[in-house]
C-alpha cells in the first residue's frame, strides 16, 4: 500500500481553506493509503520563535479539528516528540547544497512577504531539509501538495538522489506528489483566506460568529439596491453556494439575476447553510472535549488524543533513522559494543 506523509503547522485555528485545500482530502485518502499525518510544530517554531507559547495550545486545538473531521487518530503524531526529525534534517543538511536552498522560489518570495518577523534565519533557509527528512523518515512514496509546493518536494527528490549518489543506497523511494487542488475559498473580505487578514470562517466558530462573518461578505458591487439584478458569478457569496451547497446553486442564480431576495436575505440563507455544514464537526469537537476533561494541561490533552498514532510514527521513525546510521557508519556503537 502507498504511503502518505502531510501535515500542518499549528498557527492558529482551522478555517474553511484548511477543510477544503487539505483535511477533506487527507480523509479520503486514509480509504487507500497508509497515512503519517504530521503537527508539524518544529516548522511552526520557524515562524514563532520569538513567541512559542501557544504552539502547545494551537497543536492540541488543531489535532481535536482533524480527529472533529474524520481523521483516524492513529494516523496523527507531534513531529518535535520524536527527536528523529531533526536528527535527520541535521544530517541531510550536511550534503545539501546551499544553492539549492537559496534558489528556492518561495524562500525569496515570502521574505518579501511575510511582514513583521525576521525571518532571515538558518531554519527559514534550511526549512525544506526539514521537510525532506519528515517524508523520508516514513519512506513515503505520495506526498499531498498543491501546485506551489512542488519545487519542495523536487528539493527532496534531489536530495534523495544525492544521498544515493553518494552513498550507494537505494533506502529512500523518490516520493511522487499527489497534485492537490488549490483551494479556491476567498476570505469573507475576498482576499485569500487566512488568519491573519482576519478574514476567514473558522471549523470551531460559534453560529453567532459565523453569520456574523457572513453578513460582513462582500457581494456584487454592482447591486446597490435590492431592486438591482445581481451577478452571481461576481459575488463571494455565491462562489461559497458553490462549494458548500450544490444543490441550491440554480436557485441562488435566479433569486440573483431577477432581484427576487435581496443580499441580506440570500446571505441569511447562507449563514444557515454554513451552520448546518459546520455542526457535525463542531458536535464531534464538544464530544471530544468533554473526553478530555481530565486533560487540564496540554501535554495531557496531547497524550490521550494521539497516543496510539505517536507511537506507531515513532517506531517507523527510529527504524529508518538506525538504518541510516548504518549507511552513515553512525551506528550506536558504543551500547552495542
Ligand atoms: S443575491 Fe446573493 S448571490 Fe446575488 S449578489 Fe446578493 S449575495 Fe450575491
């Protein structure tokens, strides 16, 4: 069976684009694949580092909006609990040429972008040496990426390959990427979803927040009055009909282009299709709460979601790492002598 890794990095609470651009795929995927799905909280340290105390927080959040989704808590583990994927980045790190990281397209790009941290550190350049190890300590042969992310995993295809090169080993399979669509959800201001524009609609809002939320979308800038026929293939609203109610599409078409409802009914109407949508999750993250209410601290919290998944990963993760100290002539010799 094909092996799976993915993760994501605990920043804050899921949104809509999570659930769209990664989870419900990762649910599908558990189906057919054997799947490692990673709380990737050392890249998360990347960005934080100046700030690491709600890392804890976010991952326990974050793992209770995967388990709410559908994912099998045993395909679930912390990657900085198994100490593993930073030895392996280490080493990794030793053969990788600078070049490559520095020729990196999103390296630059996100220097550029990313506003208000310093980020011209050793980890933000060495962070796909991260990555390479996270797949290679799982062997994994699919790797779950969008169209932007494929340049990471060519950097660890080359990796992979100059290891072999150089240490006539064929332990690593080049891992294929499993082209994942971008997921097309704009904010509710319709920028790109994201936490930081404060702009999305989180899995873990309240119903109160969530028409709020949706009242505040952006529409057809073109229908001032309620009397105006709209144009549906204009409007935020509508691009979110599509994606979360198929079945109403037609409707919301002919409300719009014959001003039969206006915005603040047809948002309405949303408001209650995106509540409904949300509920099954949220039911599932109240259960899954009121299981951890003896979990008052953190680390607990984390034990009694994941062990089972922390346990099986680790085991996979320390048998890759002693056979790659064999290759490197690291082996533990001085407990085994
Ligand atoms: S009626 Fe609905 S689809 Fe049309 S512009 Fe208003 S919110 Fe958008």
């Amino acid at each position: 069976m094909d092996r799976v890794l993915s993760g994501m990095r605990p920043t804050g609470p899921l949104h809509l684009g999570h659930w769209l651009g990664a989870l419900e795929n990762w649910v599908r995927l558990q189906e057919t694949h054997e799947c490692f799905f990673m709380v990737a909280d050392l890249h998360a340290l990347m960005g934080e580092y100046e700030n690491p105390a709600d890392i804890r927080k976010n991952s326990v959040e974050m793992i209770v909006d995967w388990i709410a989704c559908g994912i099998n808590p045993s395909n679930i583990f912390i990657q900085s609990e198994i100490s593993e994927h930073a030895e392996l980045a280490l080493m990794l790190g030793m053969l990788t040429p600078l070049g490559w990281l520095e020729r990196n397209p999103t390296y630059k790009e996100q220097l550029r972008e990313i506003q208000g941290r310093d980020l011209t550190t050793y980890g933000f350049l060495g962070y796909p040496v991260l990555q390479a190890a996270d797949i290679l300590l799982y062997k994994a042969n699919k790797v779950p990426v969008g169209e932007d992310q494929l340049a990471h995993l060519e950097l660890t295809r080359e990796i992979i390959r100059r290891f072999r090169h150089l240490y006539k080993s064929s332990l690593f399979p080049e891992p294929e990427a499993l082209l994942t669509k971008a997921s097309k959800i704009l904010g509710t201001d319709r920028r790109k979803m994201s936490k930081s524009y404060g702009n999305a609609i989180n899995l873990s809002d309240s119903e109160q927040a969530i028409k709020k939320k949706i009242q505040s979308m952006i529409t057809d800038p073109a229908r001032i009055k309620a009397s105006d026929p709209g144009h549906p293939d204009s409007c935020n609203v509508f691009s979110y009909y599509s994606m979360f109610s198929r079945d109403l599409v037609h409707d919301v078409r002919d409300w719009c282009t014959n001003a039969k409802k206006g915005c603040t009914d047809c948002k309405k109407n949303f408001s209650d299709v995106m509540v409904d949508f949300l509920r099954p999750v949220q039911k599932k993250r109240e259960e899954i709460r009121d299981s951890m209410k003896d979990g008052t601290r953190y680390n607990v919290a984390l034990k009694m979601l994941v062990g089972a998944g922390q346990q099986r990963a680790e085991k996979v993760a320390k048998g890759t790492m002693s056979e790659v100290k064999k290759i490197l002539n690291m082996n533990q010799w001085i407990h085994e002598n």
